[in-house]
C-alpha cells in the first residue's frame, strides 16, 4: 500500500510540475524581433501576456528580453490572429515585454489570463466587440457605431470615445469603467458583484442580479431590474 502511495504522490508531482511547465528567465538583454502577418480584424490574447493595439498596416512586434521573444508565438486562422506563449512554457522578465500589435480594423478582441491589452491611439471601424475572461484587464479609446463588451471573471474593461449603442455584460466580480465613452442607448447586465461605469445620452437599459452597482452619466431615461442587492444611481 505505501508503495502505491509514494507512486501516487510521484505521479501528481510530475502532472503538476508539467502542467505549471517550465519558468525561463530574462537574460535582461533588450530585444525587438518583428513578425509578418496577414490581413486581420480579430484578435485572441491568451495567457500572461501584455499587448499594445494600434490602427495601421498589419504587423507585429516583439520587445523584452532577448531570449524570451522566441517564445511568443503567433497563429493565424482566416480573419483571426491569435497571441500566446508556447505551452508549458512560464516566462519571467527583467525587461518591460510586450506584444505590439497593429491590424488595419479590429472588430474582434478577446483576452484571456491574465494579460492585459492597451490601445494606442483612438480605434475606428464598424462594430467592435471585446471579450475578457480571467483577470486581465482592456484599455481602449474607440469611435465606432456599436461597441459589446462581455467581462467574465475579475477583469477590468476600461472604455473611452464615442459611440451610438453600448452593451456590457458582467458574470462575476469584473468591472466595467466606461464614463468616458459617449454612448447614445446603453444597456448594462450584471450577474454577480461586478461594478459598471457607464454613460448613456438617451436611454439607459440595466439588469442586475446579485450585488452589483450600475453608476451612470448622462441625461438618459432609465430602465431598471434588479433581483438582490444591487443599485443603479446617477452621478454627476
């Protein structure tokens, strides 16, 4: 029996070991390495990852640590380009790493993990809509006709700019924080304890079930379902 045991204990050791992978340390060399790709609109972030957007011809650079950039890598399906580290591979920097990734349009972005995607500059297109799942964050300055934003877990969606309809949705104890984005008809759900900033010119749609606060701007008229105990409430 205790040779079972020990062989049991050897084999959950290993699974761990592989499944949390291998950590590779930053040499602390500055590195820049860029990388081809195709025409896009969608973009899927996995994993620790920090990425920077901008509005331009399609393309792709790397800046950290010499030896990590080998590890980012980049698969491209049809209209979507997906970011992430190799498997099994954990990296710590010594040098600021992120993914600088340009795309003529973006009409799709999702992160998952715990990365956290920034825009550079004001993004323009058709509809956009944003994805977060884990503990990450999206930071994005947008002028764009419909703007979606889901939030699943503990992440933050920081919205700015301008547009004629926003919907977020929030399932768990992530935030939306979107004052600064000049919304004509908003709609907010929230399922759990998340918090939503928003602003609405016209009219206001808000469903919450749980703990969750709706704060809002704007001279809108409101509509309002809460089960629990959750609060929508006007600010100046």
């Amino acid at each position: 029996m205790r040779s079972f045991l020990v062989l049991g204990l050897s084999v959950l050791l290993f699974s761990s070991c592989k499944f949390m992978g291998r950590r590779v340390r930053g040499n602390g060399i500055h590195g820049s390495e860029q990388r081809t790709v195709r025409d896009f609109n969608r973009l899927e972030v996995s994993g620790d990852i920090d990425v920077v957007l901008a509005q331009g011809t399609p393309s792709v650079r790397i800046e950290g640590d010499q030896n990590l950039l080998q590890y980012v890598e980049l698969d491209q399906s049809g209209s979507t380009l997906r970011v992430h580290l190799r498997r099994h591979i954990n990296i710590s920097t010594e040098n600021e790493f992120k993914v600088y990734v340009t795309g003529p349009g973006f009409r799709s972005v999702e992160v998952t993990g715990s990365g956290d995607v920034t825009g550079s500059g004001r993004l323009r297109g058709e509809n956009l809509k944003l994805g977060l799942t884990g503990s990450g964050s999206v930071t994005l300055d947008v002028d764009m006709p419909r703007v979606r934003a889901e939030v699943t877990g503990s992440g933050d969606a920081r919205l700015s700019g301008a547009t004629r309809t926003f919907e977020g949705e929030i399932n768990g104890s992530g935030n939306i924080s979107a004052f600064g984005l000049m919304s004509e008809d908003t709609k907010v759900e929230i399922h759990g304890s998340g918090d939503a900033e928003v602003f609405a010119s016209k009219q206001l749609n808000v469903d919450i079930a749980g703990s969750g606060d709706v704060a809002y701007k704007g001279t809108a008229s409101v509509n309002q379902s809460v089960h629990g105990s959750g609060s929508v409430r006007r600010v100046n």
